[in-house]
C-alpha cells in the first residue's frame, strides 16, 4: 500500500509541475510587450504542455486498467492452483480456464514492454509481477503435463509380437551333441511369420487428452517457455522407455557382464533383446514420434529433436547389447542367434532411417548399421570354422553299440536349421559391398535361393559335410571288430542321407551328391554281410564229400559261431528301422539259404541231435540282430 501511495505522489507531482507551467505560459502569452517570435514559441510551449499532460492522463489511465486485468488473472490462477488436486484432476475445464488466464498475464507482459518506458516505477512494477506470475504459471504447468501423460498413458504389452523360445546347443568333452537325440531343438529364435516390420499404429496415450496437451504447449512455447515444456515431455518419455524394456529385462548391462554370461543366460537375453528390438523400432518409436509430431510438429525441428533425446538412451541400451553379443567368442551354437539378430535388424533398417532420418540422429543409424555389419561378420566366421570344430572333435572311445553318432545328428540337424537362413548366408558368403541398408536389402531379393549346388555356401556345406565322413573314418578304426567299423560307418552315412535328401538343404548338395553317399552306405552294409557271415556260412558250404566226423565239427562250430554274432551283434543297433529291416531279411535270406540244404544232408548222415537250431528258430533268432540289447542262447543245450 505504502508503494502504491508513492507511485501516485510522484505522478499528482509531475501533472502539477505541467499544469504550473501551462498557466506561467498563459500568463507570459497575455503580455502586450511580446514580440512575434516570443509569442510564436509560447504557443508551441503551450500545445506541446497541453498534449503532455493528456499523455500522462492516458499512460495513468492505462497503467490502472493494466493493473486490475493482472490482478484479475492472478487471482484466478492462484485460486485454481489452492486446490490440492491437480488442476486436471478437478476437469479439464478447469484447466482451460488456468491456460486463459496465464494467456491473459502473457499478453498482460506483451503491452507492458511494449509501452514507453517511463521513470515512474509502476511500468516496471507492473512488468515484474506478471513475470513473477508467469513463471510459476509455466511451473505449475510443467507438473499438469507430467500428470496427464501418467494418467492417460496406454498400456503397451510386450507380448505384442510372439517369438518361439529358445533352448541351447550343449557341447560336450567328447562331442558336439543336440539337446534331442534326433534334433537341435529350438536353437533358432525366429518368428513364425518372418521378421518383416509391418504397419501398426497405437496411441501412446488417450487421444483426448492430446489438443488439452498441446494447448499447454503451445501457451509455454509462446511465453518461451518451451525448454521447460521439452524437458519434462523428454523426460517423461525417456523414462516410460525404460519402463517398457524393463518387460524385456532389457536394463543397461555392461560388455564385460555380457561376455561373462553361461550360454544358458545370455540365451535367453538374446530372445528377449529380440522381442524388445522388434517392438521398440517397429511399434513403440513410430507410435511415440507420431505424438511428438502432433504436439509439437508447427515448432519446426524441435519436434525430431525432442523424439531423439527422448529415444536415444534406450536405442543405445538395445545396440549396446547386440554389440557385446558380436564380439562373443565365436563357437557354433550362437551361429543361429546372431543370424536371428542380424536378420532382424535388416528387416527393421527401414524404420530406423524413417525414425533418425534428421542430421542430430544420425549417430545412432551409424551405430546400427555397425551392428548389423559386426553381426554378419561374426555370423560367418563362425560358419566359416564350423569345419574346424568338426575336425578337432575327436576321442579315443569308440561309439557304443555303432548308432548314430552324436556329432552326426548335431552337424546334419545344424544343416537343416542353416537351410532356413539360405538366403543371408549366401548373401553374407558371396562378401557383396553395398553402400546402405536398402543396398542390402536388394542384392539379397536377387539372390537364386533354389540354387546352383557350386555357390559359396553350397561348397561349404558339402565341405563341411566331407569333414563330418572323415572325423566318422577315423572314429571307426577305433572298432576292434570289423563288421561293427561297417555298421557304425553305414548308419551314419545313411543318417546323412536321408535327412539332407528330404529337406530344404537337399539343393545345396545336388543328387550325384546324394547317389555317391548311397553307394558309400550300401557298401559298407555288404562289407558287414562279407566280415560277418562269409566265414560263418563257409563252415556249412562245401560239405558234400565230408564225413560224418567232418559234418558233426561244422555243426559244433557253425553253432558256436552264430551264438557269438547273435550275443555280439543283438547289442550293436541300426536306429533306422528300414535299414534294420531291410539288413535283418538280407541277412535272413543268405544264412537260412545256406542253412537248409546244409542241415539236409546233417540229416542223412548223422544224429539231429547234432544240429542245435532249426531253419526257423535261426531266421526267428536273426530278427534280434541291431536292437541295441545284448542277448544270449546260453539256454540251449546240446541234444545227445
């Protein structure tokens, strides 16, 4: 009050000063002793005394009206803020009135700089209240933001895209084995329906609530307010982020922890690194920059910059971990992963130069292409050395029971699942420069996928697949016993065979592939047929001029002999039950073919109780061959 009563002194004080010299200059003018000239100025002195004090009149009368309108808004402002709501939680007419009256203190400070200024003091008192008023409007208004996004922020589940789960290669001391006996299951990460980004447009938020946001916007921006508005909108946006990784248990995690990672783990990160990257670049970001666009897109680039900021440290969360998983040690079982991750990124490199397409966000398209490239690098060294760990995969233990050897299945079911990546593998082989992402994009589109068998990757397989026949050669001359060398050497070139002959990998070998592994197998099953029962069937053959005493030893040995093979080989297996079969008859035919004249003439010459086994009991007992369980005839007894 007391301020109040000086300003009006001091202006009643200068009006009196001008209406004292007005009538001096009255009085002066009513002289007759005046010369023209003086008079002439007087006049002038006069008019321009007359218009100051009507000047005054109106800046006093301005400066009153400016006055009650302030008082007027504060009021309003400082009784809506009394609440202890949020001015948004009572309605949100509420909160268009607030706007209106901070609208009104910002044109307020608008007329006021741009009055004369004067040296009275009730201009600038006036100025540096509706600023005071002002800036803790725009504070205020900065937490209303922050409430009405936390209230009206939509749920997005990350359970959006479904990916199948992933389980682990196990390499053992001995060998590289599956975690099935006849397959690598789960080893790839890929979804059912490819990686390809499709359209998906969600709100971030209740679209209602978007014009009430942009109003705030737009009043904080036009009282230059606008860091404070991009702040805690950024910060707001960068911390929902986080939250949304945090269902992927995507946290920032170091190099070092991820190197240091059991396979098991990291794994499962992988999956999980997938799923978030799928759906923070192909949904959540062109969601969140779709918002910005409609809030804050008329303020020129402030917009892509907010967006930037707002996504960058999440973006460099996700590329972080890609890189530490590329520069992993580079051993088979994380061939499927990383070709999984690189496969994504690819596919998702359109959104990301549609997302960072501004100057300021380049920096972070440069650190996703680097680790789409360290990737592919690391994605065929390992196929390149897959060889090489065949090869050093030895033992000094022969397989039991000459199956399938488990370095088998895991190689060819490894082929199997390489055949779903055909066509990045060849692309990664063929060693192609392409300038960017959409270089990438089209040379693989060019790519033959149903294949010349002489293409890098065709010549690799088959490469790798000689290595696998020769680790089996070796393997097989740990076999004391011949014929089980021939059997484990036959099953194991069958199992090759027929996999990669009914699969999408069959191309990449060719048929005269396929028929010269055929002959391999078939070769091998005579050469079982010729150690094991040429010796035996030469003790029933040939008897024609023996004596009595000659055929009862042949029987004795001839029984002796098949009781061996049959407490021998009851134990060895064929897991395939075709070739099983197809050896037992073969096997059947050629002994009992043998057998039967040879126990006819027995017959004639000697006592049956010399022949131990029947034509039927030995086809019945050839049926045991190959089951993997160890059998024996102790049971009979010799007939006297």
């Amino acid at each position: 009050m007391d301020d109040n009563k000086s300003v009006v002194t001091v202006l009643d004080g200068e009006q009196h000063i001008i209406a004292a010299a007005h009538h001096l200059v009255k009085a002066l003018r009513a002289s007759t002793s005046l010369s023209v000239e003086v008079r002439r100025s007087l006049a002038d002195l006069d008019i321009h005394l007359a218009a100051m004090t009507e000047a005054k009149e109106d800046e006093t009368t301005s400066l009153r009206e400016i006055e009650g309108r302030l008082k007027s808004a504060q009021v309003k402002i400082l009784t809506l803020q009394s609440n202890s709501l949020k001015i948004w939680d009572v309605g949100p007419s509420q909160l268009l009135e607030y706007l209106q009256a901070v609208e009104e203190v910002r044109n307020i400070t608008l007329s006021l700089e741009s009055m004369v200024p004067n040296h009275n003091g009730k201009q600038n008192r006036l100025a540096n209240q509706a600023h005071s008023v002002l800036q803790m409007a725009m504070a205020k208004l900065q937490e209303e933001v922050i409430n009405i996004l936390a209230q009206n922020k939509l749920c997005f589940g990350h359970d959006h895209v479904s990916f199948h789960s992933c389980e682990e290669f196990v390499v053992d001391e001995e060998s590289m084995v599956s975690t099935e006996n006849d397959s690598v299951v789960g080893t790839s990460c890929r979804e059912s329906s490819g990686a390809e980004s499709e359209e998906c447009t969600m709100d971030l938020v209740h679209p209602y609530v978007v014009p009430h946001i942009k109003s705030i916007a737009n009043v904080m921006f036009a009282s230059h307010y606008d860091q404070e508005f991009c702040q805690v909108f950024i910060r707001f946006w960068k911390d929902a982020l986080h939250e949304y990784l945090r269902l992927f248990c995507m946290q920032q995690i170091s190099i070092e922890d991820v190197l240091r990672m059991d396979w098991t783990c990291l794994n499962c990160r992988i999956k999980k690194w997938r799923q978030a990257t799928k759906n923070v670049i192909a949904f959540f970001l062109p969601n969140e920059k779709n918002l910005f666009d409609q809030l804050l897109g008329e303020f020129g680039s402030v917009s892509s910059t907010c967006f930037i900021e707002a996504s960058k440290d999440a973006m460099l969360c996700l590329l972080n971990f890609g890189q530490a998983v590329a520069i992993g040690p580079l051993r088979p079982e994380r061939l499927f992963c990383l070709l999984d991750m690189y496969e994504l990124l690819r596919d998702l490199c359109q959104d990301v130069d549609a997302l960072f397409c501004e100057n300021h966000g380049n920096f972070i398209k440069i650190e996703y292409h680097e680790l789409l490239k360290n990737l592919g690098d690391s994605a065929k060294a390992i196929f390149l050395e897959l060889g090489n760990h065949i090869a050093s995969n030895t033992s000094t233990t022969p397989f039991y029971g000459g199956g399938v050897h488990p370095l088998t299945k895991y190689v060819i079911n490894y082929f199997m699942l390489l055949s779903e990546y055909c066509n990045t593998l060849r692309f990664l082989l063929e060693d192609r420069e392409v300038q960017n992402l959409e270089g990438v994009v089209d040379a693989m589109a060019r790519l033959d996928v149903s294949s010349e068998f002489s293409c890098p990757l065709a010549l690799h397989l088959q490469s790798v697949a000689s290595t696998l026949e020769s680790n089996l050669d070796k393997r097989s001359n740990l076999y004391k016993d011949g014929s089980l060398k021939h059997i484990f050497l036959m099953n194991n070139i069958h199992y090759m065979v027929q996999k990669i002959k009914n699969s999408k990998i069959r191309t990449c070998f060719g048929d005269e592939w396929i028929k010269k592994r055929i002959v391999k197998y078939v070769q091998h099953e005579k050469s079982y047929e010729r150690i094991t029962w040429s010796p035996i069937l030469s003790l029933i053959t040939g008897y024609e001029k023996s004596g009595k005493t000659v055929l009862k030893e042949r029987c004795r040995n001839f029984s002796i002999a098949f009781e061996e093979v049959y407490k021998n080989q009851t134990g060895w297996t064929i897991p395939d039950i075709e070739l099983r079969e197809e050896l037992r008859i073969s096997t059947a035919l050629k002994v009992v073919h043998a057998y039967r004249p040879f126990v006819g003439q027995v017959k004639k010459s000697v006592s049956d109780k010399h022949i131990k086994y029947t034509e039927d009991e030995l086809e019945k007992y050839l049926l045991d061959l190959f089951q993997g369980s160890t059998k024996s005839l102790n049971h009979h007894q010799w007939r006297r």
